[in-house]
C-alpha cells in the first residue's frame, strides 16, 4: 500500500478501527514524517495526534510515539523558520508568490502547535500520577519548539520588515498558540512527583526543564506580561519544591541574574512612562493610557522584587558569587529614586508609589543577606566601583551603608563582628569595617551634601516624619547605633573615628565629630577625658598648620563643652597653659567652656606666657625662623581675647603684645614668608578685637600696610582679617588730628574691596561694609567708599537682600556634579602630599640661609628702616609735607651713602 493510499484509507477509519490498528499502523506513519513535503508531514502528524495517541495509555506514550515523533516535528518546526527567513530575504515585498509561502509557513507552524497542544491534553487527562519518564520527549520537544516561536515573534518585526502587514494576523495566531500550549505545559509539569528517592535522570530532566524555561523568560520578557509572571512563578515554585533534590545543581547565579535583568528592566520601564507622563500629563491623578501600563509594570516590579527575596530565602548558601550584582542592583534602584540628583524628573506620587513597591522589597533583600559573609564583602570592599566609573551610585551606596548600620543594632554577635570588623588577616578577602566604609561613603556624596539632598528622618515622640539633611541622616543612625554597640567593638568605631578626623574633607570630619561628641556624652566623663588627652596630645605632634591640625581643633573645641570641671582641672594639669609648649593646644580651646575657676587660671597663665614669648622674640633680634612660635603665642591670646568674660588686664596685656609687633611688619616679606603672612593675620584680628586700646598711630600703620598689600596680590585670609579689622574701626570716632591720613585711605581701602571680584571676598566685603557703616560717626567715608555705580549697587542690593541672578536648579545641579571630581582630586592630592605641604608650610625653618648674629642684627634694623621709610612716603603722597622734612630727608640719604661706602674694620 502507497504512502496516499495509506493515508486515505486511515483518515476514514473509527475510533475503534485505529484502536485494533495502533500497533501495525502506527511504525509506518512515523515512517511517513521522513517526507519533504509540508502538507503531508503536517497531515501525518495530525493523523498520529488525533487519531492514534487517545487510545494510547501513559506506559505506551514515551516509547512507542513521543520519542520517535517529536524530535521530527522539532526538525520540521526549526526548518519552517529558516524556511521563512530564506524566504522574505530572497524576494521583493510585492510578490504574490512569497506573500502565499509565508502565509502557508505560518499555518503549518500554528498546526504544530496546535498538534503539540492536543498531546499535552491527551496526557493531563490521565487520573494516574504522572512520571517525567512516561513523557520525557514531550516537555523537552515543546520547551525548543516555544523558544523558537517567541524568539521568532519577538523578532518579527526585523525579520518581517516592510512585509509585516502581510501575515500580522498569522504570527498574532501563533504567539496565542503558543502562550496556550506553554500554559497547558506548565499544568503538566505542575502534576508530575519527584520523590526523595528520584533517579539521577530525573533529577536531571527537571533540571533541564527549569533551565530551558529560564531562557524561553529572557525571550518573552518585552512580549507578555501575564506570561512572564507565569512562567517564572513555576520556575521558583519547582525550585523550591524539590530543592533538597537541585539545590546543589541549579544554576543560581543565571536564575538570580535574570531576576535581576528582570527587575531592573520593569523598574526601567516605570520611569520611562513616569518621565512621559510628568511631561504629557503634568497634573498628577489623570487618567491615561501610559497609567495604565505603569500601574502594570509596577505591579512587575513588586513580583520580581519579592520573587527574588523569596529565591535568596531559601538559596542564600548558594549565592556568594551574585552578591556583588546584588549591591549593584540596589544601588542602580536608589540612584533613579529622589532624593538622588541623578534621579529623572517624575511626580511625587508615581515617586512615593515606585518607592513604596520596590524599596520595602528590596530592604527585606538587605535584611536576608545581613548575615550573609560574600554580601559584606562585596559591600564593604575597599575599591567599589562607584567612585570615579559611576558617581551617581555614591550617594546611594551611603544610604544602604546607613540602612545597614540601622538593621546591625538587632543582630546576633557573630553579624556584628562580620561587619564592625574589617579584614584581620592577609588571608582575608580585603574589606573595611561598616563605619570606615560609610564615613568613605559619606565623603563621595559632596555634591548631595551641597545641594542638600533631604532624606526621611526618624520619627520622634510621635511627630511626624520630616526630611533631614544627609549629614544629620547619617550622624543620628550612625550615633544610634554607637550607643547600642557592645564594648568589644567599641576600639574599632574609635579608630574609624580618629581616622576620618585625620583625612582632609572637612564636612566629613564634621560628621566624625558630631559622632564623637555624642560618644562622649553618653559615655562616662572619663572616656570623654581621655578623648580630649588624646587629641591633645595628637595637636601637639602636629608638625604646622594643616588640615588634621585644624579638625582635630575642632573636636577638641566641642568637647571641652562635655568635660566637668574637674576635669578640666586635670586637662590644664596634663597640658598647663602656663608653659609655651602647650600654647599650641590652648590656642584652640573656647576659654567660655570652660567653668569660672579653671577659665580664669588658663587666661592668666595663657596671656603671661604669650608676652613673655612676644618680648622673647623681639628681645633676641626678631628672628625669621623663630616667628611661628610667636604665631602660636598670638593665636592663644586671640583665643583668650575672644572671649566676653576676657578680664581687663589680659586684654590690655594683649593690646601692648600687638602695639610692639605692628613696627616689625615688613609688607614685602608677606608673601615670601608664610609666617611673616600669619602673624600679619594674627595682628589684623587682635587689633578688630582690642581696637578700642589700639593707639593711633598703630592703626595709622595697620592701615598703610594693607594699603600696600593691596597693591599686590594679597593672601585671602589676611584680607579676611583685615575686613575684621575695617569694619571694628566704625566703634571709633577718630581724633582730628589723624582724620586726615586715616579716613581717606579708610575710603580708599573700602573702595578697592568693594570692587574685588573674588567671590570669598565677595560676601565679607559687603558685611564688613555693611556693620562699619551702622555705627560709624563718619559718614563721609561710606559715600567716598562708593565711587562707582557698581559698588553702589552691590551695596544697596544686599541691603535690600535682593539676590543676584541666580542659576536655575537644574544648572547648580549639573554644576554641583562637575565640581565632585574637583573636590575628590583636592582631597586625593592632599593626602598624598600631607607631608611635603605640611613642610611647605615653614620655608622660614628651611637651612637654605645660614644666619649669623650679625646677618641677623643686620634684617631686624632694615625692616624698621624699610617700614618707616613707607609709612613717611604714604604720608607725603597725602599732604604736603612741612618744610623742614626736605633737610632731614637729605641728613639720611647722606646716612645711606655712608653705610654703603663704609669698610668694616681690619682685623
């Protein structure tokens, strides 16, 4: 009998005939799928699938069809698509020819389906419980056959191009087929047992089947999204289920990766749609098409991000290599999410909405894998990629490190001893401590710090919940957490706390201290002692003035607050202010901190020592290599003076300290000598401070010294001193005799400031200015202080508080981000060279010139000489100068000629 006539023939027979006649006619239809023609071989397999297997039992299904059909209809399905891509590339768009061929490819590939789909059916309507084995073929045949027909639908409209129209309607009948048939499979496998005593072919088989529907997820995952919650639904369902049989066989890391894709992808997808709808929609609470898909895509977000935590749950042993993708995910969520700068511009609600989805998910994320020791690692890992590649991941890399510091406090020992404890041994995967690596953190976020990005606070006495800067976000979780930390890991925070006050940003070392001081309240006041000892004695070893110079000022100024009276009695027998060598400690302490009794010992002793260094230095010939301990001796007299309850005596001791140094200021050694440059700051302070004390001709001479370092290129902070010192001078009323050389230059002093473009000099100016006029009597040196239109408007402007024309939010944003690399690399090349600046700081200490006694003698009368010379000429540049000054002035320039000409005597 021909193959026609055999087909014929069946196609008529009953139910019962095919019945008699399965095991004889069944070989040779199989035999008939060799065939090249797509008709019969479609026709045979509906043949077989309709009218052979029913009468099939579940014993019979395996050996007898599934295994030796089904690969043939696999083969059948891969060549119709390569037929179709063959097919659409060879011919043009217009064809009759390929519009028929496609069309009839198509059918062929929905018959399959539809022929796969009634296998399925057949074998769910078995009571029998069902075994992999009985259908093995079946699931693994079905699984390439839908990855081949979504992959093919999800590429249609590449493959397709300009002739998509043609079969839109086939290829729509195809991935309905296909979403049906998958469905019924899933249904299927969900009845299939594997028990404890399973097979390693079994075990095997189910293993391929969730693998193989891992891939066909990353093919649907843009197609349908229904589908894709399903098909991935099983995937964790069967992993769970016979989790004792494939924890050690999964592939976690792919499984837990493309959650993650998946992930991202929707959350992804929900700022897109929130984007065009802030611009479309602006008014929030309206209806529109894109809300729909975003309630959607959300509802996604909220699956994968609790299907993963769920997958973690039970498979955290197993997941030590995808915990860095894991931090990174995270981070990649919070970056898009306000308050990060980087985050798009969306609506509050759809905002609160997609936190309130995926952030509650993912801190259960951070919760589970707390304990976990890769997680740590990968967070706390000395390099994170976030610094330099992805600045917009700093600020979000801080917030988790402070969520985790607010999670450790109800962790058992050994969690804290994980992440309070960096790497110990250099067998040890390198990692820093949990308050290293957020003090790092904190120190990246500059941008986020100057904008500021506002955080929810902690709620407190019932109030509600307000924003909060990142600094306080993170100085109350990070003080929270030390008062719950046990006293093992105390030596730790101590020592990430020193650290941070010794590195150079200065915002970061004021969250340190805000740190530290809270540790020192609520500790003992012995541990707050010791503190201030320790830092004490760290400020002596500094070698000049640097930036751990000044923060550890810092600390030392905030916890003389916290100390008792007692000990600051013993501080001041530990370091007594008596003694010029503890200058250097005193000079920054707040004396108003201190109780009456010690204050008033410490101001006395401090001042005494102060002149005594002062006439020290003058007496030995004002040697430029011994001026800083001068500097250290006027910066603890400024200290003293400072303060409101300064006594009398000590005020007038400083005044006379600062009568005696203003003559030995030569302006030209400003700049060549950084010390000479402190002092003249020093002077300019004391002298706003004590002005009232100050002779005039004093201030006559602080004048015309500023006047000429004006001419040049003055230092910021000397002018910032001496802004100081302008504006005291209106508590003055100045005698007659001298108005005429001190308020002119006074006018003209205003005057040039005023016109400085410097904008740290800026805002001082206008302040300066601003109280000098408040209270001066001479009001005609605040109109000849404004000579131009310019000035005059700066002045009234900021009095009037009316702001210049500032930069949109947006522009100080993007400003604010530019300037971070700027910043970082400030801060990179100070550490790097602390000790070579910190050695730049004191060229007058350098041995380049020897100095003898003589060379000495010789610099100390030619810098008086060199100052009264100036000082003469500023005054004949403003009056004429009386007639016998021209004889005298002749007596030394004869005095000159004769210094230059004299011969030292022979020996």
């Amino acid at each position: 009998m021909s193959q026609a006539t055999l087909l014929e023939e069946v196609i008529h027979w009953s139910e019962e005939t095919c019945r008699q006649e399965l095991k004889s006619v069944l070989p040779k239809l199989v035999w008939h799928l060799h065939s090249d023609k797509q008709d019969e071989l479609i026709r045979v397999l509906k043949i077989i699938t309709e009218m052979f297997i029913p009468h099939m039992s579940v014993v019979e299904l395996e050996t007898e069809c599934f295994s030796k059909v089904l690969p043939k209809v696999v083969k059948m399905f891969n060549d119709l698509v390569e037929e179709i891509s063959s097919q659409v590339g060879g011919m043009p768009s217009q064809n009759s020819e390929l519009r028929a061929c496609l069309r009839n490819s198509l059918q062929v590939m929905v018959q399959i389906l539809e022929a796969l789909s009634g296998c399925v059916r057949h074998v769910c309507s078995f009571k029998e419980t069902l075994m992999l084995e009985t259908i093995r073929s079946l699931p693994f045949c079905i699984l390439k056959v839908l990855k081949d027909t979504f992959q093919h639908c999800k590429e249609s409209e590449a493959v397709y191009s300009d002739r998509l129209s043609l079969v839109t309607d086939l290829l729509q009948a195809l991935f309905k087929e296909a979403y049906s048939l998958q469905k019924s499979l899933l249904e299927l496998l969900d009845r299939i047992a594997l028990g404890s005593a399973a097979s390693e072919q079994e075990v095997s088989d189910i293993l391929a089947v969730i693998h193989s529907l891992l891939e066909i997820c990353s093919v649907i995952s843009n197609l349908d999204i229904a589908l894709h919650a399903n098909t991935w639904k099983f995937i964790i369902r069967q992993s769970v289920k016979y989790q004792a049989l494939l924890e050690e066989q999964l592939h976690h890391g792919d499984i837990v990766s493309c959650l993650c894709d998946d992930l991202l992808a929707s959350f992804h997808t929900c700022l897109e749609l929130a984007e065009q709808m802030k611009q479309s929609v602006p008014q929030e609470n309206v209806q529109c098409p894109e809300l729909k898909l975003f309630q959607k895509t959300t509802k996604m977000c909220r699956f994968f991000a609790n299907t993963l935590v769920h997958y973690v749950k039970e498979f955290r042993a197993f997941l030590a290599k995808s915990c860095g993708y894991f931090h990174h995910v995270y981070l990649q969520i919070l970056s898009k999410l306000p308050p990060s700068l980087w985050a798009p511009a969306i609506s509050s609600a759809h905002s609160s909405e997609l936190s309130s989805t995926v952030l509650v998910a993912m801190d259960a994320l951070i919760a589970q894998l707390l304990p976990f020791r890769p997680f740590a690692e990968a967070v706390l890992a000395e390099k994170q990629p976030v610094a330099d590649s992805a600045p917009e991941l700093s600020f979000p890399h801080c917030l988790l490190l402070t969520n985790i510091t607010g999670k450790l406090s109800s962790q058992p020992e050994e969690v804290l001893r994980l992440w309070c404890e960096g790497s110990r041994f250099p067998e040890d995967t390198p990692k820093l401590s949990v308050f290293q690596a957020l003090f790092l953190s904190f120190r990246a976020c500059s941008p986020e710090r100057a904008a500021p990005a506002l955080v929810p606070g902690v709620m407190v006495n019932g109030q509600a919940q307000s924003a909060v800067s990142l600094h306080r976000h993170v100085c109350v979780q990070l003080s929270a957490f030390a008062a719950a930390l046990p006293a093992v890991h105390f030596p730790q925070l101590e020592r990430s706390l020193l650290e941070v006050v010794l590195q150079p940003d200065t915002q970061t070392a004021l969250l340190a201290t805000d740190v530290w001081c809270f540790m020192a309240r609520y500790g003992t006041a012995e541990l707050c002692l010791h503190h201030v000892v320790l830092a004490a004695h760290l400020i002596k070893a500094c070698p000049g003035e640097c930036y751990q110079l000044s923060h550890l000022a810092m600390l030392v100024r905030r916890m003389m607050f916290l100390m008792t009276p007692q000990h600051q009695a013993e501080m001041a027998e530990k370091f007594p202010p008596g003694l010029a060598e503890n200058l250097g400690v005193w000079r920054h302490v707040l004396f108003r901190a201190l109780s009456p009794d010690v204050g008033k010992r410490a101001e006395r002793d401090v001042v005494s020592v102060a002149g005594a260094v002062v006439t020290g230095w003058l007496e030995k010939g004002c040697r430029l290599g011994e001026l800083q301990t001068v500097n250290v001796a006027l910066s603890a007299s400024l200290a003293v003076v400072r303060c409101e309850t300064a006594g009398p005596e000590s005020v007038s001791t400083v005044s006379r300290m600062v009568t005696r140094l203003w003559p030995r200021m030569c302006v030209s050694q400003v700049r060549a000598y950084p010390p000479v440059q402190c002092t003249l700051r020093l002077l300019f302070s004391l002298s706003a401070i004590s002005v009232q004390s100050v002779d005039s001709h004093i201030i006559c001479q602080a004048l015309t010294c500023l006047s000429s370092l004006l001419s040049q290129k003055c230092p910021d902070d000397v002018v910032l001193a001496a802004l100081d010192f302008l504006s005291s001078l209106g508590k003055l009323f100045i005698p007659p005799e001298i108005q005429s050389q001190v308020l002119p230059k006074l006018s003209s002093l205003f005057s040039i400031l005023l016109a400085n473009e410097s904008w740290i000099i800026h805002q001082h100016i206008l302040e300066a200015f601003s109280r000098f006029a408040e209270v001066t009597n001479h009001e005609e040196v605040i109109s000849q202080s404004l000579t131009s239109e310019h000035s005059k408007n700066k002045v009234v402007n900021f009095l009037s508080k009316i702001a210049h024309a500032a930069e949109t939010a947006e522009e100080r944003i993007e400003r604010l981000k530019s300037e971070k690399t700027v910043f970082d690399r400030h801060n990179a090349r100070q550490e790097n060279d602390s000790m070579e600046s910190t050695a730049d700081l004191e060229p007058c200490s350098k041995r380049s010139r020897q100095e003898t006694s003589e060379e000495e003698e010789y610099e100390k009368y030619l810098q008086t000489a060199e100052s009264a010379l100036k000082t003469l000429c500023t005054l004949t540049e403003q009056t004429a100068p009386p007639q016998w000054v021209t004889p005298r002035l002749l007596d030394l320039q004869a005095l000159i000629t004769q210094i230059n000409t004299a011969r030292p005597p022979k020996s």
